[in-house]
C-alpha cells in the first residue's frame, strides 16, 4: 500500500468555503505564517530560559570533546544551529576560543539543530499514520548529522583536516570586508514574535505553552490544506520538479536555507509535508542535507563581517564539515539507508507510547550532553 495520504479523503471533508483554490491558498499562507511564528516563539521562549547562560557555555569549552556537546546543548537550548556558530564565530574572532576546540562546537551544533523539526513532528502526535511519517522524517535529520559525526569527529581529532583544509581556503577570504543579508522571513516573522514576547513578558513557561500551542494549532490545520492542494497538482509540483532527483531536492535545500538563514525553519517546514502523506522521508532526507550546507551561510556572513581569518576559518570549517558528511554517507548505498533505517526504527519505538519521543528529546538532546559536560570538565 502507498505510503501517500488520501486527498479525496480530506476533499470530502472540507467545508465549502475551502473548496476553492483561491481561498485555500489564501488559508495556506496565512496558516503557514502562524506557523512560522510559532516556531520564533518557541526559540525565544528557550532563549529566555537560558539567558546570558548560553554565552558562558560556550566559552567554558575547553577541549574538542566537551566543544561537542557544548554544541548540542547550546543549539537545543536557542534552537538554531546559526546562533550558535555565528556566536562561535565571535568567540573565536576575539580570539577568546581556539579554532581546534570551535570546530567540534559548531559539529554538535548540527545534532542539536534538528530538535525543532522533531518538536514540530510532535504536533502530529494524536494522528497515528500521519504522526508515524511526520517523526520518522523529523528524525531522518538528527541521525544523519549523529552519523556524520561518528564518522568525521575522531577523524578531526586524529588529523585536524577539516582545520588545515579551513585555514587554506581562509587566507583566500582575507580582508574581503563584511557582508550582510537580511532573512525574508525574520523579517516577516520578528514583529509577530517580538508583540508575543512583550505581552507574555518574561515569563519563559507561558511562552513556551503558548507557542506549541499556536504550533499545533497551525499544525493541524497546515495538513489539512495541504492533503486539500494535493489535488491542485502541488504533490505533481513536489514529485516531477522539485524533489525528482536527490540531487533536486539537496539543491533545494540548500537553496531555501540560504534564503532564510535558518535550516530549523526549511526541514521543520518538510515535517507536516511528510505528515500530509505529500512528501516521503526518501525525498526529505536529501533535502535536509542541502539543509545542513545552506545553513553555513550565515556563519560565513557573520565571519566576514568579524573580518578576523580565525573567524573566517571556523565558519569554512562548518561548512567543509557538512560537505565532507555528504561526501563520506551520500555515495556509499549501504551507509546511505542507514539514517532512514534507525528513523524508522525509532518511530517504531515511539509508535508504543506518545510519552516516548517527549522523553527522547530531554534525554538525547538535554540530558546527556549536560551529563557528559559536567564530567568531562
């Protein structure tokens, strides 16, 4: 049986208002919007929990192996993998950090990126069949980047290639002058966020409730509209032109990353797709890998503007790093199913219980590295 959601299904439900294309689509941005907005809201309302907190994490990291879970802690706690490395980026451009310990930062920093989309994956927790695709692609994500460093971690410790490799294409960058791009959607999104945040004012918990609120709100009504599109050939849009090659869909990915400075707003976007039944985690996974490397612009931006080559060394650094974990995973088939294999095993395992997948979060992306960088200290 495929894989797909049933349209007719959703067509058959919709209220006549709905059931034209104008006013679906009008639905769609709208809904889409607030979504967008929630996803601001929940990384403000972490922000607000961990403070000026989040600055002295970084720079207590003090060799590559606490830098890595420093990384993981620090990007679940802001929710975005380009505040971290653009922090790190500052960090090491004042000469405050060395480059050595801020490579591994901003490799953690691609684990704990993915825990947005898996906190979106959540919405669709009380929908069994729609909650199973949702999570297994939210997943799909996380266990590429675990792989990637498993793989490219102990290789950067025994050689440092990802430093000397960094360092020669810095010296190409030198004295090149600051640049700055504004996202379309920061800019869309940010007034919404910032009037949320100062009628709930600092109070971390509201915020938070709130947001996964509107999330799951929005969620829900996102997945409807989309099953309703389906018939106005967007899935023929998603299968024959966007996403019909890996290639396509890695190129998109890294395309709309770049756009919106953000790869915790592009994959979460793919996660009720998947939902819907319009994408598969086939087509996702490559897509969350140009994720990963657009992603690294903002870094890059960040470093030019800092003008230091130490600066403009570990943004390379981050983004030769994601190049690299394609290059080592993608080519090889036996390597390449493994990140769908364990997402659908984990989804298997979240199947038993809707407790499961909340703790997994805490565990895997709070927890432990809080546990291994209060050891390793």
């Amino acid at each position: 049986m495929s894989d797909r959601a049933n349209p007719t299904a959703a067509a058959d439900t919709a209220t006549p208002f709905l059931k034209n294309t104008t006013v679906r689509v009008i639905a769609l941005v709208a809904i889409l919007y607030g979504f967008l907005v929630s996803i601001g809201m929940i990384g403000t309302a972490f922000k607000m929990f961990s403070g000026g907190f989040v600055g002295d994490l970084i720079q207590s990291a003090s060799n590559p192996l606490i830098g890595l879970f420093v990384g993981i802690l620090v990007t679940s706690l802001v929710q975005s993998s380009s505040t971290t490395t653009s922090l790190v980026v500052a960090l090491v451009g004042s000469g405050t950090m060395p480059v050595a310990t801020a490579i591994p930062v901003v490799m953690g920093a691609n684990i704990g990126t993915s825990v947005t989309n898996i906190l979106v994956s959540l919405g669709h927790i009380d929908r069994g069949h729609e909650f199973r695709r949702a999570y297994a692609a939210a997943n799909v994500h996380d266990f590429f980047n675990v792989l990637a460093v498993l793989i490219l971690f102990p290789l950067q410790l025994a050689t440092n290639f990802l430093g000397i490799l960094s360092t020669r294409l810095a010296d190409l960058f030198y004295d090149i002058g600051g640049l700055t791009f504004a996202s379309p959607l920061k800019l869309a999104t940010t007034p919404a966020v910032d009037g949320v945040a100062h009628l709930i004012g600092q109070h971390p918990w509201l915020m938070l409730l709130a947001s996964l609120a509107l999330m799951f709100a929005t969620l829900r009504q996102l997945v409807v509209l989309l099953k309703l599109l389906v018939i106005s050939r967007v899935e023929a849009l998603f299968d024959q032109v966007i996403f019909r090659t890996a290639g396509r869909a890695m190129m998109f990915g890294l395309f709309i990353t770049a756009l919106v400075q953000s790869s915790s707003v592009t994959t979460s976007l793919a996660v009720p797709l998947a939902g819907a039944g319009i994408l598969t985690i086939q087509q996702i996974f490559p897509y969350t890998l140009g994720a990963n490397v657009g992603t690294t612009i903002t870094a890059m931006l960040a470093a030019l503007a800092v003008g230091e080559v130490p600066a403009v060394t570990v943004a390379l650094a981050h983004m030769l790093f994601n190049v690299c974990g394609i290059l080592v995973i993608w080519p090889l088939p036996a390597i390449r199913r493994l990140p769908i294999v364990m997402a659908e095993k984990m989804t298997n395992v979240a199947m038993y219980s809707r407790i499961i997948p909340v703790v997994w979060i805490l565990f895997f992306f709070f927890a432990v590295p809080a546990m291994a960088i209060f050891f390793l200290r």
